[in-house]
C-alpha cells in the first residue's frame, strides 16, 4: 500500500516515513501545501496523512483537493491542535480519522491500518479471494489453507492485484505502487515481470488457480473470469 505523508516537521516527517516504512508500507512525504497538491496531481496513494497547519496552505483545503482528485484515497488529520471544531471540519470534508500530536508511532500504524480495512476491504483484515486468504495484520498468503512463503515484495504484489480486481494495470502502475517515487528513475520495468513470474509460480505450485492474466503490451489483470 502506497501512503502520502504531509507534514511540514522535517524531523517528525522522516521519523514517520522511517516507521511506516518498516510496516510495509511505500511512503512518500510532502513538506508544503504545494508540493503536496503536485504529488497528489501526478500519482496515485491509499492513503493520506495530512497537517493542518502547512506552509503555503491549510491543510483542510488539501483534504477538498484530495476528494476532487481521489474519492478512494484514506485521509488521516494529524495535528498540534486539539481542536473540536478543525476535528468536525476536517471529518465532514471527508477525512477518515483525526490524530493528536503527540501520537505513538504504533497508534498511527494502527489507525492506517483500520483506514486501509474500511477503504480496501470492508473493515476486514481476513480478505478471500477464492481459495486465496490474505490475513493483513500479519502479512500471511494462505492457499487452500497451506501458508505461502512469500517475499515482503510478492506480498505486496498480490495484495494490489486483489484490491484492483478485474481492473488492467500498467507496468508503470505497479512499480508505482509498489516502489514509489523511486520507480520514474529505473531504467526498465523488466523487474516488474520477474516479480510477477515469481509470484505466478509459488501460487500455482501452491495448488491456486492462474487468475493473473497478461494483458499484452500493456500490463495485467487478476482476475477470475
């Protein structure tokens, strides 16, 4: 999953961005209002922490923007002010969840967490699909109930297939989702097949049905049709 951090604290911003991170999670970070609106502009995320005091803008103003560009986007409010007022604005913009600094790093990962169940999967962390069970909490692929050996990359993977069901995504996309802003610097996406190709291999070995499927010369579906 793919996260946009927005927060104008260098030093809380790497610290959450290092966190994150060892989660599992892609994460970017954005310092001001404006160079946030162009991340969000130019890339697709799962989901948003957004300050409400920025430089250059406010922070509710980012959450319209946010809506305007991506209804399935997750909003969390991170903030200094415990304020009921900017709370109540904030949620009836459309932002899922409201943080008070200072927070553990643990309770922020938890309440990302939550937001991505309730977006993605229902408020799940038990996603099925078919004879595949994905327990999210501890990143664990179950096929016909036999524990899948899996990189932190695969994982990664299937679980972006499965929340894309039936949709054709580019190779561009996935190195997207999956590596971030590093993927415009690579100099072929080849990877994005080995990667693929390796997956392929330990579901089906694994006994699972082949639903990913190449769509060609643009990229692949997972799909059970």
């Amino acid at each position: 999953m793919k996260l946009l951090l927005i927060e104008d604290e260098k030093f809380l911003a790497n610290e959450i961005v290092t966190f994150i991170t060892r989660e599992g999670f892609v994460c970017e970070a954005a310092y001001d209002y404006n160079s946030a609106l162009l991340k969000l502009n130019l890339h697709e995320y799962d989901c948003a922490i957004v300050d409400i005091t920025l430089p250059g803008g406010s922070g509710l103003e980012l959450i319209e923007q946010i809506k305007k560009i991506s209804k399935e986007t997750g909003i969390i409010i991170i903030s200094a002010k415990n304020s009921l007022s900017d709370k109540l604005t904030g949620l009836n913009l459309g932002a899922d969840d409201y943080l008070t600094k200072p927070f553990h790093l643990a309770e922020l990962n938890a309440r990302i967490q939550s937001v991505l169940r309730r977006r993605k999967f229902d408020g799940d962390s038990k996603i099925v699909f078919e004879e595949i069970v994905v327990i999210s909490d501890k990143r664990e692929v179950r096929i016909n109930d036999v524990l899948l050996d899996l990189t932190r990359k695969e994982y990664d993977f299937l679980l972006y297939f499965i929340s894309n069901e039936g949709k054709v995504l580019t190779k561009e996309a996935i190195a997207e989702h999956i590596w971030g802003d590093i993927a415009d610097s690579f100099d072929s996406l080849d990877f994005v097949y080995s990667q693929i190709k390796n997956l392929r291999k330990k579901m089906i070995e694994a006994g699972c049905k082949d639903y990913l499927k190449s769509v060609y010369g643009v990229g692949y579906k997972f799909t059970n049709q």
